[in-house]
C-alpha cells in the first residue's frame, strides 16, 4: 500500500461567506479518491494555510471539518497531517482539530510531520 499527504488548500474550501464551502472543488477531490480506490492508495490530507487566515485556527478547523463530511465515504483516506503553522502549536487547538474532524470520523489518525 501507497501513502500519499495530499494537500489541501484551506482557502480552495473556503468561499466568501460563513458556512458557504466551495462545494465544485469537493466534487472534484471526490473524482479523485474515487479513482483512488481501485488502487492501493491511501491518504492523509495536509491542510495548507494561507498567510491571510493564518491568526484564524477556526476557519482551517470548520474547513477540513466540512472536507471530511464531503469525503467521508472513501476508505482510502486515512486522516489528516496536523497543520505545523503556530497557531497550532497551541496544545488547545490541536486538540479541538483531532476532536471536531474525528467526531464522525472515528477511523481517522492524526500525523505530526517532523
């Protein structure tokens, strides 16, 4: 079996308004991991943060929150490399990250890369 870290682009989720995500971009990573599963592929997203929302932590949460929701079908992705910007350095909101994206996703691991 394949490991990949696949990137995601937080503000590629995010849209302009509150709650609003950017539902084509999620179509197109659902084509993707659907291929995916005919091979031994598996996953681990990387949220990549935009220096524009960096102070915001929460934004990055509700984003690979509602990422996960979207994907949650395909079990060829493991979980998620947590964010190694400082904001998350915070032991808080590593914390609440694991606990909003593992709420629905028990399966899912959480990876530190260092």
């Amino acid at each position: 079996c394949t490991v990949f870290i696949f990137p995601i682009k937080v503000t590629d989720v995010l849209t302009n308004e509150d709650e609003v995500y950017n539902e084509e971009y999620l179509s197109q990573l659902r084509k993707i991991f659907k291929v995916a599963q005919n091979f031994e592929i598996k996953f681990f997203f990387l949220p990549q943060i935009d220096e524009s929302i960096l102070q915001n932590p929460d934004l990055t949460i509700k984003s690979m929150k509602h990422t996960a929701r979207r994907l949650k079908k395909f079990e060829n992705i493991n979980g998620f490399v947590i964010p190694q910007e400082d904001s998350f350095k915070n032991e808080k909101v590593r914390q609440e990250f694991i606990s909003e994206l593992s709420e629905k996703h028990e399966h899912y691991k959480f990876v530190d890369l260092v």
